[in-house]
C-alpha cells in the first residue's frame, strides 16, 4: 500500500474512531512542527494498525485503553475512552477492563482510570 492510500484509509478510520470533531482539530491545528507527526500517525497507528482485519475495532479499543493504563498517558486513555462508544464497547466493558487492569497495572492506576472514565462517561452521559 503506498503512502497516500494508507493516508487516506487512516484518516477515515481515524475519523470513524475518534470522531469528525476531533479529527479536524488536530489536523487544523497541525504547524510546521507536528504536521510530520500528524501525518505519521495518521498512516501508521490508523492507515496501517487500526485497518488490519485480524481484531474488530471492539477489540483494538479495550486493547488501547488497557495499555494507556499501564503506560501511565491520562489524556490518551480518556480520548480512547470517549472513542470506544463509536467501536460498540460499553461502559461495563470498561469497567470490566478497569477491574481487570487494577490486579495486572495496580490499583493506584485502576484508580486513576475509574475517576477519569467516570468523568468521561458522565460528560457523554450529559451530552447524549
């Protein structure tokens, strides 16, 4: 796959994932700075990872929420958080995850995780 279509599958997906809102952000807010960045996430985390067909989205959103749990990144979980409605995982999926995360990452960071899901479950809630 050549970089422009793995680009253009990348962006759809990530559009798809992360929502339109989001999306157009950080590519409007893309400088000279991190256009590359942007660019490279867009092909590789979403063109080439998030397009596979070995693991529905389901499963690449817990994936990803779990891992931001144990590496510690607050402002990436809550984005996949927010994200995992548009992949069909429910607020009790991430509970479950959430409990599952407290014996294998720790219960500071389980913590952690459940006051910031609660928060971004809420505000989903509000928002509707």
């Amino acid at each position: 796959m050549e970089d422009r279509e793995r680009f253009g599958k990348g962006i759809e997906v990530r559009r798809a994932v992360l929502g339109e809102a989001y999306v157009s952000r950080a590519i409007e807010k893309k400088n000279s700075f991190t256009e590359e960045f942007q660019d490279l996430i867009t092909r590789y985390a979403w063109g080439e990872i998030w397009t596979r067909p070995g693991l529905p989205r389901h499963t690449r959103s817990l994936i990803t929420i779990a891992m931001t749990i144990a590496l510690n990144r607050p402002e990436e979980f809550k984005l996949h958080v927010r994200a995992a409605a548009n992949n069909g995982v429910t607020p009790d999926e991430i509970k479950e995850l959430l409990l599952q995360a407290a014996i294998y990452c720790g219960v500071p960071a389980a913590n952690s995780a459940f006051h910031a899901a609660a928060e971004v479950l809420s505000e989903q809630e509000r928002l509707g």
